[in-house]
C-alpha cells in the first residue's frame, strides 16, 4: 500500500520525517500509514482548488518568499492533503522553520527530500508502489474468484463463501435473505431481531447498504442480487466506515458468487415446494395416486412402505397461521430428532409427514416437545402441533392428513395444549373431523345460512345472540347481560333462530345442532 511510511523507507529517496502528525491521528490510525492517492507537486501558495484528499504535496517553496508558510499548510489541510514533502535546493538546504512550526500544530505530516533528488524521483517511486499495489488486488481477487468459484460448484454453499473469506479477513459475517432466514454465518450468532430488521430493510427500494441493528450495532449490507432484485444480504456486523478498502471489495465479490448460490438456493426450493404441495393433493385425492405418492417420499427420503404419521403446526393467536419461519423451526427440530420428513408449508398449516415406529403417544411427545423448542425461538405466535393417526404406509395417510389438520385446527381455537393427538380431542370434535370439508360445509351453512341472511338483510344480530346462549351454558339472565338487551328481547330472537332454522336452542336436540353447526364452521373456515 502506498503511504508516506513507504516512500520514507526506500533508502534511494533519503526522506526524513520532520513531523509525523500522529499527535493529531484519528480513530487510532497513524497518519504515516494512511494510504495515498496520489502525489501532486505544486508552487502555489493556496493550492486547495488542486489537490485532492489523501494526495501527498511535494512543494520546493518557492510560494515561501514574503509568504506564511501558516497559510500554505492551512490551505493543504483545507484540501485534505495527506501531507507536505518539501524538496531542499541549493538556495534552501534547510526546511524553513515556520513550515515545520505549522506543520506540527496542524497535525500534518512533514517529509524532508534532499537537494540530489528530484521529485520525480519519489513521483517513479510511488508509481512502482502503486502498480505493485494494483497487480497484488488483481491476484488476490482473481485467486479469490477461483475459490469462491470452487466452492459453489462443490456444494460448499453460503458456508463455504464465507469459509474463503475467512482465510484472509477475520470480520463476522452472515448472509440473511428477504425471509430472515439466516444462511450462513461465520464469527457471529446473529438474534432474530438481527434477521428481521435486515429482511425489512432488503424489501426497502432501493435497500439500504448500511442498517443500525440496535443491540447488535451497526452492519453494512452487501446485496446479494438475483433476478428478482436484492433478495439476500452479506452483512458485516460493522459500520461500512470500520471496513479497510480491502475488506470492502472482498465482501463485494463474495457478494456476486452468492447470488448464484442464492438463486439456485431459491429455485430448488421453489421447486421442491410444488414437489411438496403437489404431494399433499395426491395424499388428499385418496387410492388414486396412491403410487405417485410412494415415489414422492422416497424422493424425499421418507420410505413409503412403514408407518407413518402426520403432524400439522400453526401460530396460535398470530395474523397468519403459517408461515416460512414455522416450516423452518419443524424441519430443523424433526432434523435434530434424526427423523427424515417431508415439511410442506402452507398459509394454514405447515404438515410433516415421517416415519414412525413406536406408539401414538409417543408421536404427541414428540410434537410437544418440537411445539416447546420451537416456542423458544422469536417467532410471531404460539406454536401448537396436532397429530394424526399413525397409517400403516403411504396408502393410508389421507386419514393421518386429515386427523393432524383437524386436531391443530381445534388447537389454534383452544387454549392451553400445545400439542394433541386427534384421539385426544372431545367427541364432538372427532365426529366433525371425520367428514369431508364439504361435508362439514354443506351442515353448517344449513344451520348458520338463515342466520347470516336474516342479519345481513334487518341488521340483527341473531347468530351473535345464539353464539353468546351457547357460550353461558344455556342461561338466560347472564346471556341477556352479555348482549346488554332484556330477557324478553332475548327469548324474541331465539325464537327467530328457531324459526329460521327449524332448531330451538331451548332444547337439547336443537342446541347440539347449532353448537356441531359452529363447531363445523369454524373448522372449514379456519382452511
């Protein structure tokens, strides 16, 4: 790197530092050892509109006579300026001490050049240094391409982009995509906040090339580009202007060869989401693609001729039921286990489907002990896994898919459990499991259909009113209470409901058909 200290130590020069200016240094840096630009010779007493920031000056003085030499260093500090060479002649064998006085309360560096070298001298110099310099960054970035190269062709991944580049700088790492979902990492444990606040800011337009993360501090962020724009980052856990320049153009390299890794990351998985999706609509179609579902396992590793069971996870009181981050946290939990599945994520549910030799309890063990793990992690909601029967092999998973869905249906609406087995679930909840959704569909808009169009149509509110009759237990006072409304206006609107729906909830025959009627359609509506 070209710096003053450099050209101090080439012998030939003879240059002697008269001031250093490290009484001045910032931010702990020796200004002897920040790097140039360049140098620029001139005689002007005010070159400021000349030279540019970090350029050298090499000045014989000529500007000295009658001049403040105060004058001419403010006006190279103003500009900048790296630091002064004064070149010594025959009719100045000596550096003016007004120049090294000002110098030195400048906290600008002083180089003194002997009268037998010209400046071209240290001008070749300097040229040597930088070509130097320039031909070591191109054999370091092409020897860094290579690596980075041959770690994506042999699978190496985010991890082994990170892996070459810890061979030459020692900053900690991660790469984050616009899911949060951390890729890689090296030198650092990134938290969830630290995810999430940089999959925020890549969907920002333009994204942000320097995030504050709060506790973690402040992180540069090299996009990582694909087709679909800046869908991951290599983020430094530094600000940008701790990073030496070096540093800056290899993280920006790696920056280029992780986006081939991200976007064959992303089109695999885009593809095994539709593998997945498509086997969950085999499963539910029953005996008909019962083959196609047997090869679509073992693809996945999961063997289709052993038992089987479903479990299916949802977010209990979040805006969504499901999301990327569930899919995620019950792979790696059932991965951890040692237990080959097929995770397919779903805006309702996320569904995994693997092998299981040991009894149906054992499985709910299971899943309550994934639903804790994962309620551990900073994730938006309450992880609650339901559990389906287990099937002998692929050809009865149908019931063991549909029983799991059903079960963490209930779930998501109850409190307390996280995690059940369908044959845990009250009675009631098992007969309305076991029909089909059109089925559960068909009952309930039976029942609740009058209801909703009498109120849509007169603006009352009789399915309300049935709901809260129900939920006390049949009480009048207390249901009266709950609606603000008197007991005689709450008997008119029941007696409506009976009307419309040839069911009276004053009875037990009639209340057990609406209840199952809610029951049902909270079921299929929650799909």
């Amino acid at each position: 790197m070209l710096t003053i200290r450099s050209l101090v130590k080439v012998r030939s020069l003879g240059l002697r530092v008269l001031v250093s200016g490290a009484e001045e240094e910032s931010a702990g840096s020796d200004p002897l050892d920040m790097p140039l630009r360049w140098l620029h010779n001139t005689e002007l007493l005010d070159p400021s509109g000349y030279v540019q920031d970090r350029e050298l000056v090499l000045t014989n003085g000529l500007w000295h006579d009658g001049a403040n030499a105060a004058e001419f260093v403010s006006n190279v500090a103003r500009a900048d300026g790296a630091g002064i060479v004064f070149g010594l002649l025959d009719s100045t064998p000596v550096t003016p001490p007004d120049l090294v006085e000002a110098c030195a309360a400048a906290g600008l560096p002083l180089v003194e050049l002997a009268v037998a070298v010209p400046f071209t001298e240290v001008t070749r110099q300097a040229a040597a240094q930088l070509a130097e310099q320039r031909q070591r960054v191109l054999v370091d970035t092409v020897r860094r391409g290579n690596d980075l190269a041959a770690a994506i062709s042999r699978g190496a991944g985010a991890t082994g982009v990170l892996k070459v580049l810890r061979k030459e700088h020692r900053v900690p790492l991660v790469v984050i995509d616009r899911m949060a979902r951390v890729l890689a990492a090296d030198g650092v444990r990134p938290t969830a906040e630290d995810a999430r606040c940089v999959a925020e800011g890549l969907k920002r337009h333009p994204p942000p090339l320097e995030l504050d993360l709060g506790p973690s501090g402040r992180a540069g962020l090299f996009l990582v580009n694909t087709l679909g724009g800046a869908d991951a980052a290599l983020v430094c856990l530094r600000p940008l202007e701790k990073l030496h320049e070096a540093e800056r153009e290899a993280l920006t390299q790696a920056a280029h060869y992780l986006s081939l890794e991200v976007a064959r990351t992303e089109l695999m998985r885009a593809i095994e989401a539709r593998f997945a999706h498509e086997l969950l609509e085999m499963i539910l179609s029953g005996s008909r693609a019962a083959g196609e579902v047997a090869s679509r396992l073992e693809a996945f590793g999961v063997r289709p001729d052993g038992p089987l069971v479903v479990a299916a996870g949802a977010l209990r009181g979040a805006e969504v039921a499901s999301d990327g981050a569930l899919g995620n946290l019950i792979g790696d939990s059932l991965a951890a286990e040692g237990i080959p599945a097929v995770v397919i994520g779903g805006s309702q549910d996320t569904v995994a489907i693997f092998p299981w030799h040991e009894h149906a309890d054992a499985a709910t063990t299971l899943a309550r002990r994934i639903a804790d793990a994962t309620g551990e992690e900073d994730i938006s909601g309450e992880v609650v896994i339901g559990v389906g029967g287990i099937a002998e092999n692929s050809r009865d998973l149908r019931t063991s898919l549909r029983q799991a869905r059903d079960a963490c249906l209930v779930l998501r609406r109850a409190s307390g459990r996280r995690a059940a087995n369908f044959s845990e679930l009250s009675s009631h909840r098992l007969l309305l499991g076991a029909q089909d959704d059109d089925v559960r569909r068909r009952f309930a808009d039976g029942v609740l259909g009058p209801l909703r169009r009498h109120d849509g149509n007169r603006g009352s509110q009789l399915e309300a009113t049935v709901r809260t009759f129900l939920e006390h237990d049949g009480h009048w006072a207390a249901t009266a209470a709950e609606l603000f409304i008197h007991v005689n206006t709450l008997r008119n609107r029941l007696a409506k409901v009976a009307e419309l729906t040839g069911n009276d909830v004053t009875t037990t025959e009639g209340r057990v058909d609406v209840f199952l009627a809610i029951e049902a359609d909270a079921l299929v509506g929650q799909r």
